[in-house]
C-alpha cells in the first residue's frame, strides 16, 4: 500500500467549514512537497492530523501552508507524526496547534501575527 501525497498545490476557495487535506497514516505515510493555500483566507485547517486518533507514525516534509485558521493541527496520544521544512503564513489563529501528540519538529518557519487582543 502506498500511503502518500508528493508534489501537489490545493487552493481552497470559498471553504469555510472544508478539510483541504485530512491524512490518515496508520504505521506508515507521508506528505511531501505540498503547498495547501486557502485562497480567501477563510478555512478552518490547512493540514489537519486531529480528526482522528489513529494518525502516525508519520512524516511531513517541506510542506507550506498559506491562510485558514489553523496552519497544522495535530492531537491525540497515539504513535507520533515528524514534520520538516515546514512553513505556516497567515494563519488568523495559529499556526501549528497540537494538542496532546507527540510531534518533531525541524526546520519550522512561521510567518504569523496571531493571537487575541482585549
């Protein structure tokens, strides 16, 4: 079984409530060489590795994501997920979120101004 994405762009438009790219990887996958871009601004999850507990081990590699809410979204405590070369703009909430999983990290770049004022 291959379980990959490599060498893809997706632009999102007009997808507010829209998953551009949900990976699943049970023991094995990657994502590579992929840029996500919410054309509007207006989604929710560039790559989300939350939806679901069984995600991992995993890696992702020279990946950008432009816009939506959340750049990268990771969760769960089960088997890990690697991540390198990665770059996040634009994000309106936060760039990478994680939320209990065990996630390495090289090579991050976050080009954001995010957070809550008030």
């Amino acid at each position: 079984m291959n379980n990959k994405i490599a060498m893809k762009q997706l632009i999102i438009i007009g997808a507010f409530i829209a998953l551009p790219l949900a990976v699943v990887a049970v023991n094995q996958g990657s994502v590579r060489q992929v840029t996500i871009q919410s054309g509007d601004g207006a989604g929710i999850n560039g790559l989300d590795l939350n939806f679901t507990d069984e995600i991992g081990p995993l890696l992702v590699k020279n990946l950008t994501v432009k816009g939506f809410q959340y750049g990268i979204r990771t969760g769960f405590r089960i088997n890990s997920q690697t991540v390198e070369n990665i770059t996040l703009k634009n994000q309106r909430e936060y760039g990478p979120s994680n939320t209990g999983q065990v996630v390495n990290i090289r090579g991050l770049t976050s080009d954001n101004t995010v957070g809550r004022s008030g």
